[in-house]
C-alpha cells in the first residue's frame, strides 16, 4: 500500500465520536476525530454520554430531566454529545473483595480490568486502528454509608466495612434488601478507568477516578415494597431497584451525582477529561 493510499482517509476524519452540538469543553474538545471506545453494554451509560445532562441534586427535578430527555430524543432522534463505539469487556468481574483493603477500590480495579482487556483486543485486532481512548466503568451498591463529607478525624469514624449488594437472585431476596433499605441509605459508587495509547511500556496508559452519592430511601410501607419486588424490575440491579424506574417512588432523595446512581458519573467523568488535558503532557497525543 502506497503512503498517500494510506495517508487518503486520515484517522481523525474516520471517528465522530464527539458530536457537533457536544459541549465546548476542553476534554470533549481533545477528542474530536479520535475513536472513543465504551467497553460497557449498559444503555444507561450509552444514553448518559450522549447527553451529558448535568442533573440537580434535587431527586424530583432529576427525574424530571431525565424524562425530559427520554422524550426529546424520541422527538428529536440523535446523539447530542458523545456517541463512542460500544465495544462490551469479556472481562468475568471475578476480583477477590477480601484483597481491596478499601471496598470504594474495588468498582475502580474492575473497571480498569474492563477497559484493558478490551483496549489490548481492539489492538490486536487492528493494529492500524487503534482506539485512542477505551471507557470502563463499574457501579457497586455499597451498604453502611458514611457521609459524604465529615470534620471527624477517620480514625474516629465507625470501622464497619460496607458490603457490597449485589444483583437479587430472586423476588423474595429482593424484598429482603428492599426491607433492610427502606428508611436507611446505601451509597452508590462508580469506578471509572481510561486507557488510551504511550510510547513507553506496556504501550498504554490508566488513568482512574471514582464518583460516589448517597441514596436515601424513604419509610415505605411494606406493600409498596411487595409490589416493587413482584415488578422485577430490580432483579437485574445492583441493590435491587432502578431509581430512574419505578424504584425511584421509593427514594426520598439523592445526595450527589443522580446520573451516577443510575450508571455513569458524567459531570465528574468531564472534569477529569479536562484534568487529564491540562495535567498529562501525553494525553491522546498518538
């Protein structure tokens, strides 16, 4: 292959992943014309980078905008700001817990593993295409919350490890996580890892960051509680309920990021970009 064969379609015209009504912002910028990669199948997270709404902390005014949007991408169809190839890690999330001295470390090294494994796949696939940028993430339903902030000293915080709530194994189990949450709070937490191209060894680097918000139940009546669990719609989350689904009828509010709980921590997720660009002398350089 002759050099103006292969220099006729450069690679910053082959990728759109950012889109031309994305915001203006210097993270978002730096990706123009480079392929972006989500290794993640989750639809929540593929519609959250699309759109990059910046919710309230208000649960009731979150819920509005998210409906809001729901309904204006089905009038106005179309990504609004990045639409990266979609590209699921085969990753089997088998990471010993008990190895994270800190349990916030967990969702973090999961999603690192997600993102490299998919990064050295695509790599080894098409070496003359390589991703610039491969997004993981993994969210984790932690119980035992500690504030978000706190003047105490961490020694004199409460030494109670969260567990993490996984995914119930049926509709009973369901109403048993719904029963020890209801009333009390559980924190949510997403790791977010990016791993995009270096010169030196192994051929890339990681860069990683989490997001973490509070999510308070209301007293529900146990009926309510019944009828979610009979819904099914919690069976396939972490910690049993969807708040941007009928589960949000039995959150009282939300203290933090609501797109985080629902799967990706977009605000955080555009200040790190723009940290990246300003801090690392090789960010999407190659």
């Amino acid at each position: 292959m002759s050099a103006t064969t292969m220099n006729s379609t450069p690679k910053q015209r082959k990728h759109q992943a950012i889109k031309p009504d994305a915001l203006k912002v210097p993270g978002l910028v730096k990706l123009t014309g480079k392929r972006v990669v989500l290794a993640s199948a989750s639809p929540r997270r593929k519609e959250i980078l699309a759109t990059f709404v910046r919710t309230s902390h208000s649960l009731c005014f979150a819920k509005l905008m998210y409906v809001c949007f729901v309904w204006f991408a089905l009038l106005e169809p179309g990504v609004k700001g990045v639409e990266p190839e979609i590209v699921p890690s085969t990753f089997d999330e088998t990471l010993p817990l008990s190895e994270f001295e800190d349990v916030h470390e967990y969702p973090v090294a999961t999603a690192t593993q997600k993102a490299v494994e998919v990064y050295e796949r695509l790599v080894a696939e098409n070496p003359d295409d390589p991703p610039d940028l491969v997004i993981g993430a993994d969210t984790v339903v932690l119980t035992h919350t500690l504030p978000l902030s706190s003047d105490v000293h961490p020694s004199l915080l409460p030494s109670d490890r969260p567990e993490i709530l996984e995914k119930p194994t049926s509709k009973a189990d369901n109403l048993r996580m719904l029963l020890d949450l209801n009333g009390a709070a559980c924190e949510v937490v997403t790791g977010v890892s990016l791993v995009y191209p270096v010169l030196q060894a192994p051929g890339y680097q990681i860069k990683s960051m989490d997001e973490r918000s509070i999510v308070h139940f209301s007293q529900n009546p146990t009926h309510v509680l019944e009828a979610y669990a009979d819904s099914g719609e919690g069976l396939d989350r972490a910690g049993g309920f969807a708040v941007q689904g009928l589960g949000g009828a039995l959150v009282k509010k939300v203290d933090g990021d609501w797109n985080n709980v629902v799967g990706f921590p977009a605000a955080a997720f555009l200040r790190f970009l723009d940290l990246l660009v300003q801090e690392e002398d090789d960010f999407l350089e190659m």
